[in-house]
C-alpha cells in the first residue's frame, strides 16, 4: 500500500470454528493481509461503513462488543510473533505460532453469530482498513546525497549488513516521486532470523542503483512537497510494473522516462529554456507535425478517482471542461481517464487540467542534431529557433534522445511547450492559453556553411586544363525541392544581390556542380540555394576563388617548375644502407637511414650533424657522458614497440610468471623469459633459457627504456594476476620469500591472516588483513593446517587447475564456486564466509505511545530493548563493546557488555539513535527508528456558547479493573463563559462480556477536568449505571445504561479547559470486561 489508504485486503484465511459458549460454529475468523510490510500504522476499521472501535485486547467497543474481534500487525521483518485474535474471540484451527507473516501488513478478525439476530443481519458486513503505507528513502534527508542532510541511507541488497541499516532508516511518506523511486529501486525482503539470508526483490522494478536518475525524482518530490500533492492507493503484484510507475507518478503531475539505460521521470511545472536550436545545430532530415490528432485533442475529462467519503472505491466524478475549447472546437471531445492513486478533488483537478493541456501539444518535433545535443536530456526545455520548420522561438520540451554512433548524430524527440498552461492548471488563473501551433508557413533555409564548397578552379582534359569552377557538397535541409547555382565575377563592394548568373537548378541529390565558360585567372562567387514549394530561399555564397590559367605557356612553365622542384629534391637525397653494421661517419650524411639486416631489419637514422665530428675514435667523453660516434637512432617509436612485442612474446612462452632483474651484477634467472635492466649499460636482455640475450633497445632515451622496462614489469605482474594464482602460507613464522598479494596464516597468533604488499625481491611487507572472517573463511575452507605441508595454492579462473597438493583451493569465477583438491578430485566447498560475517540484530523500529500533546503514557519508560552481535550465527554479545554514538529526541543508556539499551525519555515524534559494536576489533553500527504515536488531539466542536463555547466526544472505552485510571474516553475542550463554569452531561450504554457463564454487573463513570498539559482531577462524585448490565452465554449480553449531569465551577472565564470520563466496574468482581459508549458533551457559562 502506497501512502494512507483504505483496503480489504487479500483474505488468506476465512474459518468457522467452535467455541464452549456459544455451540456449533458460533465464531467466524478471517485474516486478510493488507500490505506489503512493513507499514507506518493500521487505523480506522469500518465494517459495511460503519467505524468500529476496538480496545486494546482487540475487543470491539459499543454496538459490536462482544460480537467482533480484530487485531493487527504492521508487517516487520521478522514479525515477532504470530498474529493472535482477540482476548475472548478464540482461535481458529489450524493457526499456530508459526504463521507469523513476517514482512506483510495484515488484520485477524473475527465475528461471533448473533442469535438474537440483531446485528449482521446482511450476513457478514464489508470490512474495511486504513492503512499508512510502506517507508521510503528520500535522498534530501540523506546527507551522503548531494544536497541532502539527515540520517536516511541507501545501500545495495546485495550487502545485507548495509540494506539492513539503511532501511532502518526510512519514513514514511506520501509523496508520489519518493514512492515512485522505491519502486523503480524495488521492494526488497530477506528473514533476519537467518544470518545467511539474502535479499530477495518481492515487488517493484529492480532497477540497480546506477540505472535510476535519482535527480529527476528529487526534483519531482520537491514540486510535489512545494504544491501539497500525495500520493495513496494500492499496487498489487500481478500489476504491469511500467504501468503502476506511470500511476505512482500521474499523481505527482508527472511520467516515467527511459534515458538511456536508465529511468528517469520528467514533471509538469513551469520550465526555463536551456538552449537554443538553430538551423546550423540540424545535421539531417527534421520533421514536425503540426498537430495532435483530433480524437486525441480533448477538451473535456471524466475523472475516475477514490476519496474517502466514497469508502475508498474508484469512481466517476463530474466532468471537467475547458469552455474556451469547447468553443474553438465546435463540441466537446470527452474521454474518461482513471486517477487510481490520487485522493483528493483538487489534485484530481490539477491532474486533468494538464492532461487537457498536454493533448493539445503539437509534435511529435523529431531533430537529428550535432553531438553537442547529447548533454540535453529528456525532460529539458529548450527553445527552437527554425523558421522553416514553423519553429519560431517555440519552447519545446525533450521526450527522448537517440544516439547513432556511427555518425555521431543525437537524434531528440520533442513535443511543443507551452509555459502559459501551467497557471492555468495550478490555479493560478482562470484563463486557458491558447493551442500552440506553428507560427506561419515554413520557410527555405539557406544552405548550411559546411554544406557546399568550390573545390576546384579548373578542369583537365587530354591533357590540358582549362578554368572551370567546380562545387561539391550535399543538400543539408529536408525542406529542399531543388538546388540552384549561380555564378559572378568577383567585384569587391558590390551588392548582394548584383549580377548573378544561373549555372542552373538542380535536384536535391547533386553532390557536383561544373561551371565552365569562366575567364582564366580571374576570381569569382558561386552561390548556391535551395528551391521549396516555388520559394527560393537565401544564398550561401561561396568564394572568391581564382581560376586557373588555360594557354600552352603555363602548362610549359608549371612543367619546368616542377623539374626544377624535382632537381631540388635529388640534390639533397638521402641514401638507404643495408647491412650488418652500421656505416661510418665517412660514408654516410645526416637523415641517411641504415637497415640492420642481422637483427630483424630494423630501421636507423643518422642524427643530424654527426659528420662533422672530427675526433678519433668511435666513443667521445664530454663531463662524463658517453657518445657513441656516428649515433644512428632507431626509427621513431619502432624500437619500443618491437621491445613491447618482445615483452610480450616473452610472456605467452613463460609459464604466466617472469622476474625483471634492475641491477648492475648479472643475476640468476629463476625460469625462461625473465629480464634483466643493467643501469650502466642502458641495456635489457631476456633469459632464452641458456644465457642473457639483449633485447634491441639501443638508441632509445633512458625515459623511453625506463618506459619499456615498466611495461614488462607491470605486464609480468599483471600476468601473474591474471594466471589466479597466488600462494597461502600456513605456518608460525613469517615466509621469506614470496610474491605481491601472497597470504600467511599466523598459525600460533590465532591464525591472523597477513597479504604480502609487495613481492619480498622489491622490499615487501606482510600487512595485518583487519577483516577476520575473511581469514578464518579462508582456513576452515583450506582445512589445511592440519593435512598440508604448510602451504597451499589458491587458484582463480574459469579452467581447471592442476593442484599441486591436499587443500589447494580453486574459485571458479564462472560459476561462483569455491572448489578444495582433496588429493583425487576439486570439491565444492560451501560458503563459509558467510557464516562468520559480523551482523548486529535487534527491535527497530521501536514505538511509544503519547497523548495528543506528546507526554508518554504511564509505564512506557524506562524500557529495556536488547541487542545481539553475531558473528556469522555465533552469539558474540557479551563479549561485544556496546556504545551509544548518536541520539536524537531520545534519552537512553545501553550496557557496555550486554547490549541492552534502557530508554529513559522520547521528545520527538520521529526520533532515532545508532548503536556502535565492536568485536575483535571490527566495528559495526545499527540505527533505531523511535516513533512516539500521538493520540488524537482533544475535540472542539467550535459552537459558541453564552459567551463560552461547547465541545462533544465519544467517550468509548472498556474496563476489566475494578479501580480507575485503566480505561479512560478521549477529551473535549471548551471555553468556560462569564459565569466561569461548564456544563456536563452524557447518557452512556453499558455493556458487559463474558467469556462464559452467568454474569450480572454495575458500572461506575467519574468525570474529569484540567487545564490543557496539566493534571487530571475529579468533577464532583462518580456516578452509577441505572442498574446492572448482564451476559448470557446463550442469551447474549442485556445492556444498562449510566447518566451524568454536573456542573464545574469556579473556572476563569474566557479561558479553555479539558474534560473527559474515566470508568471502573463495580467492586468485587472480575474476569468481565464492561464497555461505556456514547456522547460526552459540555457547554461554557
């Protein structure tokens, strides 16, 4: 159930049973589950309209006592005990302790026939409940949310420890996007009485945190929260999941939305215009349609919507229209739409004023736009400036982007926005807007700038090129018919329009345009248009651009020009060496390349000056730094990638694990394909299996080899990760040599469980790994202790793994299962970390019960509420550090080593306090929900009296005590008058109930009075019933009546005062229960 409501409910169980008084099948018990739990409170009943009131046993109060039972339950997880029926209401067969229904919301209730055929004469009456539904997290009261401030959380499911927090601190709420938000989130349920237990979605959408725009429905509760609009109703699970969001949002004047891979939400309220599209931002066809269909442009709504007053069902109200639509569409357009989740009129109003407003938007508008147009969402208002699309600074509001990536084109859907509607359909005026339209006829847009180019001035033909101006391009507006060109010669300062000559008109699919018959070596402007519905649209003009010469002699030059260009070029050409040394000083020139065809033909360049060096030798020394003469340099960046190529045949052919050595003195290899960097030689060789052979690094900056060097480092590690192989020590003493992420077991320090951060080579160090159900996960999976050698292999990956003894573990990532090698086969383990996972169980949330000005009833605190912290299903309580971290309205202690929490004082309504838990060094919290339940405020009719006023109540209420102060009616105030005194009065019927037997019994009423807060005292004397009331158990119950009249005076005029009734039975029986009922009334003077 969504907000407050009122429903009957799914019955579960419906049972005619027997009781000792009363025969054969004398009591009928239904129970009917109202909810999915758990909910805020289960109120009013009323039983075919009547309300029916019900004392704290579940017996019914007034005309039905004795003859009806209820009870209830919120719907907890776990429920603490089985739903009861009512003292005196018996129990139906076949329900026991075990039918608690843990986690839904449900009513027990039962009916006892009436012989005397006085009551149910219609046969079993209609019942109904209200309920205030399930509790929703509002990410404004989460201060972990951006912008948000308060104690509310939200958490994954999948992490039980977390969910179970987060949830305990949710409220309740009637608004329809925090509603629509837990839905799209889901409802989600586990049994907290099983540790191990998971979260299993038992209603709503599912929808991983990541995929809802949460910011969309925090926008949509505030403008819900700012208008007063609620949300109530009912969802049922067989409902279409997209369909009950589209209900839950309809009455926040809002829809669902798709964005992506994510579920958005878009509201009607005022919007500002974010942007502005123009033609330049359109990159292909563009349509709009002018207007909605007619059948769909209505103008006047039957609204379907349940209130209260018509016992919460679903019907018609009267039909709303808008005159001025009416009138302007010759008749009304009617349709009857269902407003299933709002309850009152004025919101109904609301709602069918947009849907009337909305069906009169024109579109669908469809823009395929540049890229830029993705940052839009849907949702977003923007303004479109496209004249020839009848688009004339309209408004348009975002339904929906498309992305195509090929193209890179953000294709949105739109529809007309007009900002007028929203006063009118909030309230703020009487007076519709008009129905948006296009703004005249569309218009030729003017070619694009990118859109056509002159992209050459001459044409060559057998060898001879003439001048020609030659455009190329493609149409870019889907409104164009034909495309025409024009041509002049450039004349700087003319006019725009002056002396253009028509190259011709073409079609819409010309992607070339030759204009020949131009001056040689003369500059012109081209222009080209688009042609629509016989309008031609403006030029795009394009140039000037010079066209080429024609004659013979500039042919002859530009050959001779490009000889001499040619003979530049060979003057200063390089010359290519192939061979197996590299050339000499001598023989070779800068930019001279060498191929090294001993050593895979690789490619050198000889660096620029190196042949002026005059120097003997072939190695100089400047300051200590070596140059190698002449210094030929590998190719750009061929050497490294061929050294990553290297690398990473290296690893295909090593078993998954190289070593990379960085030091001076030649090293041991420990397998094939480890490397060693020598600093001093600038040099990194490979161990081939037999000797370290050079990986080709030579001419490469020390940056770049540092580069190479790195990437096989991180490659061989990375390998090693990949392989899912990492070695788990058991052992007393630290291991000395071992590899990053490698695991010890201190097996005399209580098996602590430490991670190598870095292999032992690079200075590694074992660190203390703080969660200690991992390590002791880890070892009863292993069982290694006692069967290893004191070192097993922990595999990962998807393909089997050859152990390499008893108690090696395997996880296959595939398939979640963690596998033991027995020494003849992998056996699946079950999982045991869950079974020691750290959890912290207990009451929340927790209730009290206060009258209407907040004060706790008597005996409500101090209250004890224990608290356990379990270590997988181990009860770990005792030997826990209890603390109390935080409190808000309430007053409380909590007992450092049991985890009891005493509660003193509750000043809040809605009040909370988070326990802290630490155990073996692992800290966990758990916040409480603390409601305080005020009762109803006192009644005051607000009649005036002679000058006071007069106020009334139903004084109902039933005793089983013989003293006072155990049943007591609800108040009234009223104004004492001039004479400073208020009149009482009542007439009471007084019934009694029997489980069984002959009863005959008096009834004692006291009336009471107080100044409002203060402390209750006695108006005169008690009074008595007008004789005794009975119970037969064959007969039934015979009533009595009490009357009292009396008058308290000596009060200050003009000042307000509190009455009300408190009841006894007369002295010296017990076991029955007497019920008072009636109107308790009073009137100033």
């Amino acid at each position: 159930m969504v907000g407050r409501t009122g429903s009957a409910g799914n019955i579960v169980l419906r049972k005619g049973f027997n009781t000792s008084d009363a025969g054969d099948n004398d009591r009928q018990s239904f129970v009917s589950v109202l909810s999915v739990g758990p909910v805020k409170s289960v109120g009013g009943f009323t039983a075919d309209r009547t309300a029916v009131a019900f004392n704290g046993v579940g017996q019914a109060i007034g005309t039905f006592a004795g003859f009806m039972w209820m009870t209830t339950q919120l719907g907890l997880l776990p429920q603490p005990a089985a739903l009861g029926f009512g003292t005196g209401a018996g129990t139906p067969p076949g329900w026991s302790a075990a039918h608690k229904l843990s986690g839904l919301a449900a009513a027990a209730w039962t009916l006892r026939f009436d012989t005397k055929a006085k009551l149910y004469q219609n046969g079993v009456p209609a019942p109904m409940w209200v309920v205030e539904g399930g509790l929703c997290y509002d990410p404004r009261k989460d201060s972990t949310y951006p912008g948000g401030s308060g104690p509310h959380r939200m958490a994954d499911p999948a992490d039980t420890a977390a969910y179970d927090a987060a949830v305990a601190t949710w409220e309740y709420s009637e608004d329809p996007y925090l509603h629509g938000l837990k839905w799209v989130h889901g409802i989600w349920q586990r049994d907290r009485n099983d540790p191990t237990s998971k979260y299993q979605r038992v209603m709503g959408m599912g929808a991983p945190w990541a995929g809802i725009d949460v910011a969309s429905f925090v926008d949509g509760a505030n403008i819900a929260q700012a208008n007063g609009w609620k949300v109530g109703g009912v969802i049922f699970s067989g409902d279409n999941k997209w369909d009950s969001l589209k209900k839950l949002l309809q009455a926040g004047m809002g829809e669902p939305l798709a964005l992506g891979a994510k579920i958005s939400c878009l509201v009607n309220a005022p919007k500002v215009s974010l942007a502005t599209i123009t033609i330049d931002d359109v990159v292909g066809e563009a349509s709009v349609a002018a207007t909605q269909p007619r059948r769909a442009r209505i103008n006047t709504v039957t609204p379907r919507y349940r209130l209260e007053a018509n016992n919460w069902q679903l019907l018609p109200g009267p039909p709303i229209s808008v005159p001025e639509y009416v009138a302007a569409d010759r008749g009304k357009r009617s349709k009857v739409l269902d407003y299933a989740f709002i309850q009152d009129a004025n919101q109904v109003a609301t709602a069918v004023r947009y849907d009337i407003e909305n069906a009169r938007e024109f579109g669908p508008i469809v823009l395929p736009l540049k890229l830029f147009w993705m940052g839009f969402k849907p949702g977003d208002c923007v303004t479109a400036q496209l004249p020839e699309m009848g688009l004339n600074g309209q408004t348009i509001l975002l339904l929906n982007r498309d992305l195509d990536p090929g193209s890179g084109i953000a294709t949105m859907t739109a529809r007309s926005e007009t900002p007028g509607k929203h006063p009118f359909a909030l309230g703020q005026t009487t007076t519709p807007p008009s129905t948006p339209a296009l703004s005249g006829p569309p218009l030729v847009p003017v070619p694009g700038a990118a859109a056509w180019d002159i992209s050459e001035t001459g044409l060559t033909k057998d060898g001879v090129t003439f001048p020609a101006l030659v455009v190329t391009g493609a149409v870019d507006a889907g409104s164009a018919e034909s495309v025409v060109f024009e041509y002049r010669r450039f004349v700087n300062g003319q006019a725009a329009d002056a002396n253009w000559s028509v190259a011709g008109v073409e079609p819409v699919t010309t992607a070339r345009k030759e204009i020949s018959g131009v001056l040689p070596s003369t500059a012109y402007e081209v222009a080209v248009s688009y042609r629509s519905r016989g309008v031609l649209g403006g030029r795009r003009i394009l140039g000037p651009e010079v066209t080429t010469a024609d004659t013979a002699a500039d042919n002859a030059a530009a050959a001779l020009g490009l000889a001499e260009a040619a003979q530049d070029l060979a003057s200063g050409k390089s010359t290519i060496f192939y061979q197996v040394s590299p050339p000499t000083a001598a023989e070779s020139a800068e930019n001279d390349r060498w191929v090294d065809t001993d050593a895979g033909n690789f490619e050198y360049r000889r660096l620029p000056g190196s042949g002026r060096l005059s120097i003997g030798g072939t190695v100089v020394t400047f300051g200590g730094a070596a140059i190698v003469y002449p210094p030929w340099a590998p190719a750009p960046d061929q050497r490294i990638a061929q050294a990553l190529t290297d690398a990473a045949g290296a690893q295909a052919t090593a078993d998954g694990k190289v070593a990379t050595f960085n030091q001076e003195a030649t090293p041991t290899a420990e397998s094939f394909g480890d490397l060693w960097y020598q600093p001093s030689t600038q040099s990194l060789k490979r161990w081939n299996g037999a000797s370290w052979s050079e990986v080709a690094t030579v001419g490469a900056t020390p940056a770049q080899i540092a580069q190479i060097t790195q990437a096989l480092s991180d490659a061989a590690n990375a390998q090693a990760t990949a392989d899912g192989k990492i070695d788990s020590f058991y052992q007393p003493g630290a291991p000395a040599v071992f590899g990053e992420g490698d695991l010890w077991t201190d097996t005399d320090d209580g098996n602590k469980l430490y991670r190598a951060s870095a292999n032992s080579a690079a200075g590694g160090a074992w660190v203390l790994v703080r969660d200690t159900g991992i390590a002791a996960a880890i070892a009863a999976a292993a069982g290694a202790q006692g069967t290893a050698d004191g070192k097993v292999t922990t595999f990962t990956g998807t393909g089997v793994p050859a152990a390499t003894a008893v108690g090696d573990l395997w996880y296959n990532g595939s398939t979640g299962v963690l596998a033991r090698w027995n020494g003849a086969a992998w056996i699946s383990t079950a999982d045991n970390t869950a079974l020691v996972q750290p959890s912290v169980t207990g009451p929340t949330p927790l209730s009290f019960n206060a009258n209407y000005l907040g004060v706790l009833d008597a005996g409500a605190v101090p209250k004890d509420f224990p608290y356990k912290r379990l270590q997988g299903s181990t009860d770990v309580t005792t030997a826990t550090a209890w603390s109390i971290i935080a409190a808000d309205g309430v007053t409380l202690t909590i007992g450092a080593g049991d985890g009891v929490a005493n509660i003193t004082a509750v000043s809040k309504d809605s009040a909370s306090f988070t326990i802290r838990s630490t155990y073996n060094g692992v800290t966990r919290d758990f916040p409480v929900i603390v409601q305080r339940s005020r009762a109803a405020a006192p009644v005051n009719t607000g009649s005036t009296g002679n000058p006071g006023t007069s106020g009334s109540v139903n004084a109902s209420a039933s005793s089983t005590s013989t003293s006072y102060g155990g049943a007591d009616s609800a108040s009234f105030t009223c104004v004492a008058g001039t004479a400073g005194q208020v009149a009482l009065s009542t007439s009471l019927t007084v019934s009694l109930y029997a489980p069984s037997g002959v009863y005959s019994q008096s009834g004692y009423a006291k009336p009471q009075w107080r100044v409002p807060g203060g402390s209750w005292a006695d108006v005169g004397s008690e009074y008595l019933s007008n004789g005794p009331a009975s119970y037969d158990k064959t007969n039934g119950p015979t009533d009595t009546t009490l009357d009292v009249n009396v008058t308290k005076t000596g009060l200050t005029a003009g000042s307000t005062y509190e009455f009300r009734l408190t009841f006894r039975k007369a002295s010296g029986t017990s076991g029955q229960t007497m019920s008072f009922s009636g109107t308790f009334a009073g009137t100033g003077s």
